[in-house]
C-alpha cells in the first residue's frame, strides 16, 4: 500500500527547508522513519500527527489533505498568531475592524 500523507509530509518539509534528519530530531523519531513515510511505505503513527505539524508548521487538517469551510489560510493564520503576540495592538485593531466600541 502507497500512503498518500508521505507525499505531504515531503512537501511541507521542503518548503520549511529542513531535511529529513532534521525533522526527525524534531519530533523525536529516526530519519529513515521521516524516509519511509515520504516513500509512502508507512504512515506516522497519530500520536506524532500534532508534532510534525508544529515542526511543519502546517495544520492537520493540510497534512492529512481535508478541507472544511472554516479552513484558513497561510496568511490568516500569521495574522492570528501576530494578532496573539501584540496584546497591546488588540483593542485598536478590534475598533478598526467594528467588532468593538471605544
């Protein structure tokens, strides 16, 4: 059988630039495991799927190829995860955007 999630799982670690090896270090497995998966010989067991979506930095839901309605996009997850960061910018950008009053 040729798992189709090794595939992905190539692709998100070449974008990110990191090897095999080094996303093994990552998520605690060895790098011919990484090398299997991405042959499609194996698939990572589920227990690893939120550790090598941190190291891809990728959702679960784009690594195991399922797309709902509510999906968001690169773009908009960087605009949540800054919105997150700045604390301080949160109401202003909550007035901008008319979902809270001054």
């Amino acid at each position: 059988m040729n798992y189709e999630i090794g595939s992905r799982i190539r692709k998100y670690r070449e974008a990110n630039n990191i090897t095999q090896k080094q996303l093994a270090q990552k998520i605690g497995v060895s790098s011919s495991r990484i090398s299997n998966w991405e042959q499609g010989l194996y698939r990572p067991d589920v227990d690893l799927l939120s550790n090598i979506c941190t190291a891809l930095n990728v959702s679960p839901s784009e690594l195991l190829d399922i797309h709902l309605d509510t999906e968001f996009t690169a773009h908009e997850r960087n605009l949540i995860l800054a919105y997150r960061e700045h604390t301080d910018l949160q109401r202003a950008v909550n007035i901008l955007l008319g979902i809270e009053y001054s």
